[in-house]
C-alpha cells in the first residue's frame, strides 16, 4: 500500500501542481496544510509576517481548496502549530510511507523544509519543482551564470522561447488514508487566530476573492471575455478599479494560480487573437516575477539584508516617527498617503503607487528600506518573498541594477497619474472639500485650513517639487 502525506504550502490549487499529480499513483492520500500562529508575532522589523488581509485571502484560498478536494472524493486537514512537529506526528500515527510537497526558494522556507526532512526520520519527504514559471531545466544558463540584470536575462529567455504545458486538474484522487477523519476540525477563522474581521472597502481595486476557483474566474475574464489585457500596457499605471492590471498577484502569491498556466493561457490568446504590446507587456512581468525568483534562489538570504545584494552601497538606516507617520498614510504628501491608506483598508496597492511610496520612503524620507518591505509583508495580498524584498532592493539601490537608487519625484508622479486628484480625494477624505487644483499640495493651505482638515502638513517643500506647485503659488 503507497499511502502518502501531500503537503500544501504557497500552492493551494489543484491545476497544474507536480505534486498533486506524483500523488495520483497512490492508494491513499492526506491532503495537509500547515498554519503556523507565529506569523501573527511581531519580528525584530516591527510588523508582523501575516497581516489580517493576507490572513483572510489565506482562509478563503483553503475553504476554495477544501472545495475542489471534496469534489474528487479528498479533502483538507488543515493543522495549526509547528510544521516540524505536525507533519511526523500525523506521518506515524497514519503509518504514512512519503511525504509530497513543491520546492521552497526562501531561506527561511527552506530552512523549515530541512527541518521536517530531519524529524521523519526514514520516512522520504519528496519535493517537486515549485511555482516558477521555468523549470530549472529551462534556464537559458546555470544558475551561476544566470545576469544580474533584468533585461539580459530577458534576452537570453526570449532567444528560445520555452513552450509551457501546465499539467491538468485531476478529475479524481485517491481516498484519505484510514483513521484520517480523527484528525479532522473544522477550518480556522479569523477570530481562532485572534484577528478581527477586516471590513470591505467598496472602492477596493482588488474585490476578489482568495481561491482557486476566484483565480480561474479572473484569469477567464481578464484574457478572453472583458480582454482587458488587450490594453494592458496603457491602463498598468492606473490607480483607481479592479480593472487597471490583471490582478492576478494574489492568487499567484499563495499558488492558487499557477505562472504556467497563465502564460499558457495568454499564448493561446495571442494565438486567436494576435500579440500586441499590451500582451507581451503581460509576457514580461510575468518574467520579472521569474527573475526576482531566480535572484532569490541564488543570492540567499543576502536579499533580506541592509545592504541587499551591494554590500558597498550605503542605504539609509533611520527608523524614526516619520517611518510611523509613512504606515499611517499620514506624511502630508498626498498621493503617498492615500496609497498607503488604501494598503492598510484593502491589503492591496497598484505597482505605481509601491514605486511611489517605497521611493518616498527611502529617498525623501530617509528610512531603512527593509522596514518598509516588512510592513508591506504584512499588509499586501500578494506578499511573495522574492518580488517584494526583490523589488524594494532595487529602489534602494542595492539590488542587483547597475543603476543607483529609483528616486520618484512624488509631485510630479502625482499631476502625471492622478491629474484630477481623483484618487486622493478617494482615500484622503480629509482633502475632498480642497479645489481639485489643491488637492495635491495641501500644504500650500494656510495652518488654520490643515489643522481644520485634520490633515498634516508636511515640514519642507523640496526643491524638485517646485516645477509641480501650482503656477497661483
């Protein structure tokens, strides 16, 4: 009898999963996911590594994977506490053979990985390749070799275009090992975690829900029935709506949707309906996301360090109450404030506004950038180690771009995105009675007119920002 233990972790769906699949030859089965409660504590940065958003997405993508289980005669033991401990105990009390599970890429991931490895004893823990969108196998190069930079590695994947085959959804699986449905609870909710309940936001531009049935749902959408990613390439910068960018980060953080099938589905689309820039627009992020993977799995935990991936460059070490007024999208900085407000309502930011805020935070501010990748850690939807710390790196300026720091003028971001002050007026309710010629440089208002507002008003103008003031001041 092959009995075995597959074990779920970032990858909640049943599409396109290796190991899901090397489970199929099984007589028996125990689909596992393992919630550990010390993500909810606070770490040596300040945040938490699972904020109340994520923790509900969280929730939702296991009740959606749960869902799918039953309907192929399965269903999920999802266990609270230690992955170390669980997963042997559960191994020996249903004389389990194997344990399945895809490959980890984060230090930390990795490490727990080894440690469960160490505690089964002989019992084989078996990994599979992980949610790359290439195969270690399909790199242009040895990982070694691999460029440092985002558009040589581009060059060298799009010399040879790989052909993705994302494996099917298994129309069935084998039954839960005897004894199994002991162990079985009902699923955690947010207030067995000690969280409160997040309120739904209506102007949130991310109203989907977690799961893999939500993530199929958009990726129909987005690619076949609106096409919205059409005209991708000219609506990516928006600010406001669901409908701006594909969206489909969240599901590809927590595996719900595989980067497979994704690009899968937007060949076949290019197929019927012809390739524009929109769609390899699409093409190239779903790259990028690769790329940041990739540099995650070769450099370590160097990522998550101050001097990121340039042990040379200098990046500012303050933490001080402007970091806080930054979380509380209270800078007095408009368009910095209300982006970081509609994070901590929504758990979700567009890709401008991450640029704008995190640029602000490090250039303007002064702040240690890996405070405010861990507060981001926290708080978006579509946390993924190697995109968010990737990305923050190299605002910094200590990834691995030869260029030196991203530095965005806020201001000028501002009248070129949000001409109207639309979006601020959304999240900033405080500015909505300001002229809309106003609503980006409430500080040019006199002190009794802020101080009336209840908004801030922010210490020194900076020279760049003159250009941008309005031509009456």
């Amino acid at each position: 009898m092959h009995r075995l233990l597959l074990w779920f972790k970032q990858d909640l769906r049943l599409d396109d999963h290796p190991a899901v699949h090397a489970a199929l030859d099984a007589d028996r089965v125990l689909p596992l996911y393992v919630l550990d409660p010390s993500v909810l504590q606070p770490t040596a940065l300040g945040a938490r590594r699972l904020g109340v958003h994520r923790a509900r997405f969280l929730l939702e993508s296991l009740t959606a994977l749960d869902g799918q289980l039953r309907q192929r005669g399965s269903r999920l033991l999802v266990l609270v506490g230690k992955a170390e401990q669980l997963i042997p105990q559960v191994v020996e009390q249903l004389d389990l053979r194997e344990v399945l599970t895809l490959e980890e890429i984060a230090p930390e991931e990795r490490a727990q990985l080894n440690a469960v490895r160490k505690n089964l004893g002989h019992v084989a823990l078996r990994e599979l390749p992980g949610n790359h969108l290439l195969r270690a196998e399909e790199l242009p190069c040895s990982l070694e070799e691999l460029p440092q930079v985002y558009a040589q590695f581009r060059e060298l994947v799009e010399q040879r275009l790989p052909v993705f085959q994302p494996l099917p959804t298994p129309a069935n699986l084998p039954p839960l090992p005897e004894n199994a449905e002991a162990l079985y609870q009902p699923l955690p909710t947010l207030s067995h975690l000690g969280l409160g309940e997040p309120l739904s936001v209506p102007a949130s531009a991310f109203p989907f829900s977690g799961g893999e049935p939500a993530a199929q749902a958009r990726l129909r959408d987005y690619l076949w029935l609106s096409q919205g990613v059409r005209e991708y390439k000219d609506t990516r910068n928006g600010l406001i709506g669901s409908e701006y960018s594909s969206k489909f980060s969240p599901w590809l953080a927590n595996g719900s949707l595989s980067p497979r099938r994704v690009v899968a589905e937007l060949r076949r689309h290019e197929s019927q309906y012809g390739r524009n820039d929109s769609t390899h627009w699409l093409w190239l992020e779903m790259l990028w996301r690769d790329f940041f993977r990739w540099t995650l799995v070769r450099h370590g935990s160097a990522l998550f360090q101050a001097g990121g991936l340039k042990a040379t460059e200098r990046a500012p070490r303050n933490v001080d109450q402007r970091f806080e007024q930054w979380c509380q999208g209270r800078t007095g900085m408009p368009l910095v404030d209300a982006n970081m407000r509609e994070l901590a309502a929504t758990g979700f930011m567009s890709n401008r506004g991450r640029q704008i805020v995190a640029s602000y935070l490090v250039n303007d501010l002064q702040q240690d950038w890996r405070h405010g990748a861990a507060w981001f850690e926290e708080h978006l939807l579509d946390y993924d180690p190697a995109s968010n710390w990737g990305n923050w790196a190299y605002l910094a300026g200590v990834g691995s771009d030869p260029r030196h720091q991203r530095m965005f003028n806020a201001l000028r971001q501002a009248r070129q995105y949000d001409p109207d002050g639309a979006y601020v007026s959304l999240w900033l309710p405080e500015l909505r009675s300001v002229p809309a010629h106003l609503r980006h440089t409430p500080f040019l208002l006199s002190h009794l007119q802020l101080d009336a507002m209840g908004y801030p008003r922010l210490q020194e103008i900076p020279e760049t920002w003159k250009p941008y003031l309005p031509s009456a001041a």
